[in-house]
C-alpha cells in the first residue's frame, strides 16, 4: 500500500512503525474470508483491508477522527483470524490498536460511550470492584426487561452464581510436591478471579503435583489488556509497567522458569509488552517478560503428565482467537486433551470468534450476538458432553447461550492428574481409574 507521511510524522516512533505495516499490506483479499464482522456485515470497510485503508488515511491526515472510521474500528473484534492469512504477514493487531489510541486522543464520543468505556476501564480490572458491580446486577437482573437495550444486554449477560474468592490469588507461595523441577510464576488475572475461581486453583494444583513450584507475586494485576484495547495507552501501560516491575523482583531475585498464564486473552498481551513499551524506560525488561509468558498449554506440554483418572467424556474445543491467532498456539491443548484420554470434537468453524473479544460482546452487543449463535450452534452439533477453551471471556460468552458444560482446558488436565471434577461436570462426567 502506498502511503504519504511526512518527514516529519516519520520522526515520530509509532507513526514509522506503522507506516513500515502499511506499506506491507497488498491489498490482496485473503484475510476477508478470515474475518467474521465481514462475514456477518458484508461491508468491505468492517474487514481488515478496508480497516487499514481508513487507518492509513486517518494516520496521515491527523485531523478529528470521522464518525464513519470510529464506527468500524469499533466494530474490529481484534480476533487477529486476518493475520494467519496474510501472505505478506502484516501485523495487523498493532495496527489497530495504535488506531484506537489515535481516536481515544483525538475523537470524542457520545456521551454514553464515553460513561460505558469509563464504568468498564474502572471496574473489570479491579477483582475488588468488579465482585461488587456483579453483586448488585444480580439484584437488577429480574428488572432487566424494562431496561434500555445495551444496558439490558449487560444485565442479563451477568452470571447467576458467583464463588467466593479464592485464597490462592492472593499473593504467595505453593511449595511443589516432591521434588522442585521449576519455579513458575501464576497470572491471578482479574475478571476471572471473580466469574470463575476455580480456574486458578486448578493450575496451581496440577503444576504443584508436578514439580512446580508456584508463585503468585505481590504487586501484578490487570495486564492491561482491557484499556489496552480501548486505546487507553497510558492506563495499558502503567498496569504493564507495574506488573514487570513486580515480575523481574522474582527474576532477579531466586529466579523464574515462565510466567504462567490460563488466559489467553491477557497471555497475548503479555507476550506483546515487549512492543507496547519499546519506547518506554522499561523497555529491556518489557522484552525479558514478553520470553518468559507462557500459556498454560505450552507448560504443560513440557511436562510428562502422570494421568490417574481414564476419562469416558466426549468434549468439544473452542479455540479462542487469542489462543490461535494472538498466540499461534493452535494444536497444543487438543494435544493435551487427546493423550489425556478425552475424545476430542472439533466444530466445522473452528477459526471464527465466539463473539466475546473482551468488552466487545459489552459495547457491540448485536454483532457478538449473531457470531455467540453461530458458534454455540456449531459447537452443540458436535453433541459433546463439555465444551472447553482456554480464556474466561469465550468460557462465559458460550456459557451463556448454551446448557453443556463449559469448563477451562486447565480443568479437566488436572481432574486426570489427579485433582478434583470440575463443578460444572458433577453428574455429567465418567472415568476409570488408570491401571
């Protein structure tokens, strides 16, 4: 693509950059079949072509972002399916995201929108905040019908039920069982600590059983994903900044093997802080954190598993976006799932979102709406006994609009290892005992 920066736009970091992945693009069609707001909408400028044609020329002229880009950015779902077509290998999530902090700092947005992004910057990163929003929704939820349609949506999307924090997601340390073979730090995360809390007390027990000793680190939080995306860059940051900090005093002090993360949502972040604070003071140790994250399917993997328990469960697995696209990890956990006995269903359209991207599903409800259909659609044909994923959002967004079982990949790895079933499974699940 041709574009036309000034030298002096070109003197500025994020603008060069950028200007480097546009030129890349071909303008070829590949990454349109790729893209489900294409799909769904049919409009060539809610793909990601049509997107970086908007991006160059917002970029280049620097003027007040127009309602007509704001709206189909917006509408992106940042799955990232679009990057694994690429032949030119455009790195289209940086380009997005830079175009998202362009319009926060250059575009105002209607009064709403403005109150909604605020409400939810400030309460799902915050464990604390966000337990008590869920509180009293749930009173709210039988009012729901009387409500005005985006914020019914969100009521209703609230969960019933909600567990009692954890106590393993306060800061500490899990000595491992037997012998010490490597010492892991565990992402807590923050919306999962309140929708589902037995995610964590999985990974810490099937990695403690096998020789891990894990860490739950003073000072790490929200890893920024939610502002991040929202084109917040300086609260991104800042919440990257304090997590590096708190993550390079085990580095340097007894040392770490990986930072362990089950979401991967916020793994595809981490994995990236290298990029988001290359210009920043931290910018080395940014890189050093970026080596060591690591999904919780990649460790595992590295692990010989001891299996106790011989599964009878016919499970059916999502692949998030952020998983197999963010991440590139696209056969590990069927992988895992496969050696550990379950029988392994795929959904015909197993690259395309489910829909829930975050806040997306909060923000643009009608769109997450349509692809939560079709995804839940496919995955039931398959007839499994359980639905798995790997990253809270996707569990919660199908969870929603289905009755099998979802539960974390995390989960059911460590019921045949030796831990517990998984709540969702009482009743569902068989097994025999190994040997």
């Amino acid at each position: 693509m041709q574009t036309n920066f000034t030298p002096e736009q070109l003197a500025r970091p994020a603008i060069a950059y950028s200007n480097e992945e546009l030129r890349a693009c071909l303008q070829c069609d590949y990454c349109l079949p790729s893209c489900p707001t294409h799909q769904v909408l049919g409009d060539e400028f809610d793909s990601p072509r049509g997107r970086i044609f908007l991006i160059r020329d917002m970029l280049e002229s620097e003027s007040k972002p127009d309602e007509k880009t704001v709206k189909h950015i917006d509408q992106c779902l940042s799955c990232l399916a679009c990057m694994s077509s690429c032949p030119s290998s455009v790195h289209y999530m940086h380009l997005v995201d830079h175009a998202r902090e362009h319009i926060e700092e250059n575009y105002q947005r209607p009064l709403f929108d403005r109150v909604l992004r605020w409400a939810l910057a400030q309460t799902l990163p915050y464990p604390g905040r966000f337990r008590r929003v869920v509180r009293g929704a749930q009173f709210a939820k039988p009012l729901a019908f009387a409500m005005p349609r985006r914020i019914r949506g969100m009521v209703e999307f609230i969960p019933d039920k909600l567990s009692p924090p954890s106590p393993n997601d306060k800061p500490q340390v899990f000595s491992a069982e037997g012998e010490r073979k490597r010492r892991v730090a565990l992402m807590t995360g923050c919306a999962q600590r309140v929708l589902n809390t037995d995610i964590n007390d999985a990974t810490i027990r099937i990695l403690r059983r096998h020789g891990c000793e894990v860490v739950v680190s003073q000072g790490v939080g929200c890893c920024g994903a939610l502002t991040h995306h929202m084109g917040k860059a300086e609260e991104s940051r800042a919440a990257a900044a304090r997590n590096i900090r708190a993550w390079m005093k085990e580095v340097n002090g007894v040392g770490l093997d990986a930072i362990v993360i089950n979401t991967s949502g916020c793994g595809t972040v981490v994995k990236d802080y290298g990029h988001m604070l290359r210009n920043e003071e931290l910018a080395e140790e940014a890189v050093a954190i970026s080596k060591l994250a690591k999904d919780i399917s990649e460790v595992l993997s590295d692990i010989e598993l001891d299996y106790r328990v011989a599964p009878d469960l016919r499970v059916a697995y999502h692949a998030t976006c952020s998983l197999q696209f963010g991440q590139r990890i696209r056969f590990t956990p069927k992988k895992l799932l496969k050696a550990a006995g379950f029988t392994v269903l795929e959904p015909r359209d197993s690259h395309t979102c489910c829909g829930s991207a975050g806040t997306y599903n909060l923000m643009q409800p009608e769109i997450s709406g349509q692809l939560k259909e079709r995804k839940v659609r496919t995955l039931e044909q398959t007839t499994p006994d359980a639905i798995a994923a790997g990253n809270i959002g996707c569990m919660v967004q199908i969870g929603s609009a289905t009755g099998v079982p979802v539960v974390h990949t995390v989960q059911l790895l460590d019921w045949v290892t030796g831990g517990p079933i998984p709540s969702a499974l009482t009743g569902v699940a068989k097994a025999d005992a190994v040997g």
